[in-house]
C-alpha cells in the first residue's frame, strides 16, 4: 500500500489541531458539513462509518475516475446513501397501488438515472452494462431473508423508475465496525479491477486514516 503522502497528513494534523482548541468548529467538506466527530468516528478503530463517511468516499472515487482520462475503466458509477433513502420513501409511496404501472416517481431518483447527481455521477445510458453491484462486506453477517426484504424495495422501484424514463426504448470480515470501510474499499478496488489482498481487518486502521486524509484533501489517491 502507497503512503499516505506527508503533506497532506501535515494538514490533516492541522484540522484535528483547529478542532481540539475549538470543539465547536464546523468545516465543510464537499456537501457534508463536519464536525470533530466526523473524523473521530472515521479514524477510531472499529468505529461505524455513516452515510456521510460513506458518501464522500464514493464521491472522491467517482472524481478521481473523471479526473484521469488514461483510464480506460470509466463505464461505471455509483449511488450513494441518498438514493437509497430515497428508494425506500418512493417504495413507501407507492406500494399501496395494486399495480405497479403508472408509479409517481421522485425527480431526485430520476436526477441520479440522468447523471446530475450525485456529484460526479454518470447518466445510466452511458454505463458499458445495465448492470447493478450490490457490495456486502460479509455476506454470512446478513440471512437471506433479511437480504430478500433489504433489496425488495430497490428491485421493484428501479424497473419502474426506468420505465418512467423509457430507459430501455432509448437505449474478509473482522469487526462489524468496519463493515462501511471494507464496502468502500472493494467498490475501489473491484472497480478497478485490482485485488483485495490488502483489504484485511489488519489495514483498516490505515484505511480509514487514509479516507480522512482524502477527505480532508478533496481528492482521492490512486488506489
């Protein structure tokens, strides 16, 4: 694994420096608003990672992979925590209807479909595959039940969401607080088409340190 470059782990020293004689400091960082928390839960070991954590780190991957037009694996994107939000509340809306056509779709799911969001997004249309990846980070963790009931809303609300659009017409688990970073990392990594060697319970202490350096810088580095 590449080091995390001085500089930028100077800066991260720097913000954690500003929040200890000022607890009550509020940065921006891309959309998320943060606090000391932030970065304390991200680099605590064994700390959950939330949406937000989740959310920028996907982000920073979506950017780099715009940013460097040598790469040839660019036929990808991802959603994030707010369109699955979002799935549930339009599932909810609407699975009182007995039929399923003519479902009332949110704009917000429609915005993620066109590539408008989130940040950095692609437009569907312009993926390799009509494929969807659903990342777990151990699958024994979860019955198939609990699984089957999880993915319910998001199998039957994106065939209507893409139908409102006439999309098809044109065309290795430690502790379960890591279970956010080793998400992360197999979206980066499998993405890319690079191994999970490194993804190990043992690394993910630096992981997370690594993403708060990200974070912090705006950027994320080469995997």
């Amino acid at each position: 694994m590449k080091a995390i470059p001085h500089d930028d782990m100077v800066k991260l020293l720097k913000l954690c420096s500003e929040w200890r004689h000022n607890p009550n400091l509020v940065m921006q960082f891309g959309n998320v608003e943060a606090e000391i928390e932030f970065f304390a839960s991200l680099i605590k070991a064994d700390g959950w990672l939330k949406g937000d954590h989740i959310d920028l780190g996907l982000y920073l991957i979506r950017k780099r992979q715009q940013q460097l037009e040598e790469v040839e694996i660019s036929d990808w994107t991802t959603t994030d925590v707010f369109f699955m939000n979002h799935i549930h509340t339009c599932f909810a809306d609407n699975k009182r209807k007995k039929e399923q056509v003519g479902w009332k779709i949110r704009t917000s799911l429609v915005n993620v479909v066109n590539g408008k969001v989130p940040a950095c997004g692609l437009d569907w249309q312009n993926t390799y595959k009509c494929e969807i990846k659903v990342y777990d980070s151990m699958v024994s963790l979860i019955p198939d039940q609990s699984l089957k009931e999880e993915l319910g809303p998001l199998s039957i609300t994106i065939p209507n969401l893409l139908h409102t659009l006439d999309f098809y017409e044109e065309g290795v688990y430690a502790n379960e607080g890591d279970c956010g970073m080793f998400v992360l990392k197999y979206i980066e990594l499998l993405s890319a088409e690079i191994s999970l060697a490194t993804c190990t319970s043992q690394n993910m202490p630096f992981f997370r340190l690594k993403l708060a350096a990200e974070i912090a810088r705006g950027d994320a580095y080469m995997p």
